[in-house]
C-alpha cells in the first residue's frame, strides 16, 4: 500500500510543478461545491493465509461533497487547484457474518494529474474513521483475525478518471485501494485492504471561477536558499499482541532524519531509527530467553524517505531495514507513513504508523524538531 502512494505522489508532484501564477488581490472568488454518488465493487486482498475463507466479490457505496480550491494559498497553485471533499462509506463486505458491515467518513484531496475542460484525471488522498459492528472476540467471532476493535482508521487511495457532460454533469470510473486498520492499538489487526474499481455521478451544485492569489505564502519549512535540514523526532504509541488479551505494551521512537529539498513540494531524506517495544519481553520468554533486559527490546535501523508538502503539513513516507534487532519476527524491511503539521516555528506534532509487510505495527504520537544545517546560494 505505501508503495503504491509513493509512486503517485512523485508522479503528481513532478506533472504539477510549475510557477506559481499571479492573481489581482481585489479579485473576488467562490469556490465550485460538487456532490457525488459513487458505487464500487472489488474484493478482499487475502495476503494473509487466514484471510482466506472471506474470499468473495464486495459491493461498496460512498457520497461525496466536493470544493474546488482557489489560489488564495501558494500550495494550491503548485497543485493546479486539487479538490477537497469528504465522504460518507459503506460497504457489508460479502454479507459475512465474521465481517459484518463497515461505515467510515473520511476527509480527502483529489491531485490533478491531467486537466481539461472536458476531462480530469485525479489522485485522491484520504484518511478518516471507520467503524466496524462485528469486530474479534474469542469465542463468539474468532474467524475475524482482520479487526481486533469497532473503531478503525480509513485510508482510501484512488485514481480517477472524470469526464465532464456539461457545466453541471459529470461521470466518472476509478480505481481504488480502501485499507482498515487500527494500528495495533488492539488485536488481532491483520487489517483489511479492498481493491476495488468504481463508477461515479457528480451534479454541480454551486458554480465557481478561478482561484486567486497576491502573494506567495511559505510552505511546510521550505525556505528559498537554504537546502538542507536535520529533523529530530521523538514519539510514543501504545499496541496489543494478539495471544495476549487486555494488555497494552509501550513503543517508544526517536529518529535523526537529513532532508534535501528538492522542490517547494518535497523533500528527499536519509536517517537512523530506533524503536523500543516492551511487548517483545513475551517473545523472548516464548523462545526461552533467560531474564531478558530493557536493552533487548531496542531496534536500531537505517531508513530513506519522502516527503510531500502542503502549506503547514506534511506527508512523509518511509522504508527502512534494520541494522540491529534481537527480535526477528517481523523481518528485515519496515514502511513508514506520516503525518507531520507545523505548529510553531521549527516544531512540528506527528503521527506516524509502523508495519512490516503491509501488517500495522504501530501507530505513534510524537514531535519534532527542524534545524536548517546549509545554506545554498541560487
């Protein structure tokens, strides 16, 4: 999954990037509000052998409410005007009685990939909520190894394909992954990815112009001549092991992480990675280890990354290998994603979640500090 969003945001980042365009501050604008129904219809991705027995074709159904943006922040021109919205989902999975039904609302933003009068070919990024009614339990639904908790996070991305009938009428196909996860907070968390492809009706129902822009806002820490920066981050999650029933185990991260700006839009970096996980003690007595200290549950590791800016946040994602670890059941290579918000100054609040193959490890809180290290004469 995170692979897959990393090869859109490059590819997004790099079909958009031109000069910001320059607008007459008196100008007046009103944004285009749309709304949308759209239908899908896919199936259970079962990467995990367990999974299998909910091997089936599944409907899904979601109304949306859509605006279009305007040039009054820089961003928004570097992204050629995407699209905000949010959406109402529900799928009843293939009606299993193990899986029950899922309703999520989850905000978004859609990425113009290639725009015309006539035609639009979108990116959407979304994350919201979901709740699940027919979640694990021991001995009354023990085939649902997928989801271990009611409340869930919803990520959605999708490609889309629109085409304009007229002013007010449009209709759309896409392609979409839908992932339900809890991060682990509560197990079993196998978690549940859809792909599924869909068929959309959007009516116009307040019409806009374009958008409007005086002057050039900053972006999320991006400075003109300075090209270089170190980012330190410490953070703290909590997560459950799944033969182990109403117990909580600490996570606690901290990474150094040497950016490259590469654009006003991203940023490219290499960094360490340490991670301590208390719920590795039951491993380790599991396997015989006598007595195992504090110091076993520490992982150290090296780790590339991308970073997407938008204004004040960013979206920064991960891939790392581990260059200590006593614990070895996860494997080797580790993905991060993250959401990074500047809040003051050089300080940023993040959450970022942890897996191993597509399976959530974590999810963790943190903050972070910025430090410009060089400066480059343009």
């Amino acid at each position: 999954m995170l692979s897959i969003l990393f090869l859109f945001l490059n590819i997004t980042a790099s079909a958009q990037e031109k000069d910001t365009v320059s607008y007459n501050k008196s100008d007046k604008t009103l944004s285009s509000l749309f709304v949308e129904a759209r239908v899908f219809y896919g199936f259970l991705n079962n990467y995990h052998n367990e999974l299998r027995i909910f091997n089936a074709h599944i409907p899904a159904f979601e109304l949306s409410l859509l605006k279009s943006t305007t040039g009054k922040n820089n961003w928004k021109s570097l992204y050629n005007y995407p699209e905000v919205g949010i959406s109402l989902f529900y799928t009843p999975f293939s009606r299993s009685d193990a899986l029950g039904n899922a309703f999520g609302v989850y905000p978004h933003i859609n990425f113009p990939l290639l725009k015309t009068t006539k035609q639009n070919l979108k990116f959407r990024i979304g994350l919201g909520l979901a709740y699940l009614d027919n979640k694990f339990h021991p001995t009354e639904n023990y085939q649902n190894l997928a989801i271990g908790s009611s409340i869930n996070a919803l990520a959605h991305f999708m490609l889309n394909y629109q085409l304009r009938l007229n002013n007010k009428n449009s209709l759309s196909i896409a392609f979409s992954l839908i992932h339900f996860s809890n991060g682990s907070i509560t197990t079993p968390n196998y978690g549940l990815n859809l792909p599924m492809a869909s068929l959309s009706y959007s009516y116009q129902i307040i019409a806009g112009e374009n958008g409007v822009s005086a002057t050039a806002l900053s972006l999320f820490h991006y400075v003109k001549n300075k090209n270089l920066r170190l980012d330190i981050q410490s953070g703290w999650g909590i997560k459950s092991q799944t033969n182990i029933f109403n117990k909580r185990f600490h996570i606690l991260t901290q990474s150094f992480t040497l950016f490259k700006t590469i654009n006003k839009k991203s940023s490219v970096g290499i960094g360490l990675d340490f991670s301590w996980d208390s719920s590795y003690e039951k491993l380790f007595l599991d396997e015989g280890l006598p007595s195992p200290s504090g110091l076993d549950f520490a992982k150290y590791a090296i780790a590339a990354n991308y970073e997407m800016r938008l204004d004040k946040l960013a979206m920064k994602i991960g891939f790392g290998t581990y260059i200590y670890a006593k614990e070895k059941t996860e494997g080797p290579i580790y993905e991060k994603l993250a959401l990074n918000y500047l809040f003051y100054k050089n300080i940023y609040a993040s959450v970022e979640l942890k897996a191993h193959a597509a399976r959530a490890a974590y999810i963790a809180w943190g903050i972070g500090y910025q430090i410009t290290l060089k400066t480059k004469k343009l």
